[in-house]
C-alpha cells in the first residue's frame, strides 16, 4: 500500500499482497545501472507473480516507485537493513 502520513511522510507499506515488485536495467550512456519498480495492483497472496504485457516506460506499466542502484555494495547494504527489520518483526 501506498499512502504519505499526515507527517508528509511517504510510506510503501508491504504485507498485504498488494505491490508489484520487478527487477531490472536501466541502460545508461555509460553504465548499466540495476533497478527496482513498485507498482499497485490488486491484493493477492503475498509473492504472486503478475503476469503483465511487456511495456516501454515505467508509466505504461503503472509504476509508482523506482529504486536505482548504480553500485551493487548498495544493494548488499539495502538487503542487510531488510534482514534487520525482518529480526525485528520476529523479536517483537
């Protein structure tokens, strides 16, 4: 789910089957850089695959959120920090 607080906060919150979530490239002039897309969809049971028509521009296929990695260290640190919530939710 998608929503901003009353705090202007943006918040994707997961757990509901609800977000769409696709890997890909984004080709650059000079460096390939890796991505991640968010996009809405209807609930269903969390880690379904949505089959969907291939699409040109992340608008065509709905995308809300993109997240860009142009080192892959940086996805190593984002992995490590959703490892760590995951440890929280189980402890709490």
């Amino acid at each position: 789910m998608f929503f901003t607080t009353k705090d202007k906060i943006n918040v994707i919150q997961f757990g509901n089957g609800d977000i769409d979530v696709a890997a890909g490239l984004l080709d650059e002039l000079d460096k390939t850089i890796g991505c991640l897309s968010l996009s809405p969809r209807e609930a269903s049971k969390i880690g379904t695959i949505t089959k969907r028509k291939e699409c040109m521009l992340d608008t065509m296929c709905n995308v809300h959120t993109r997240l860009i990695f142009t080192d892959t260290e940086s996805i190593d640190v984002v992995i490590e920090y959703l490892h760590q919530a995951k440890e929280c939710i189980r402890n709490d």
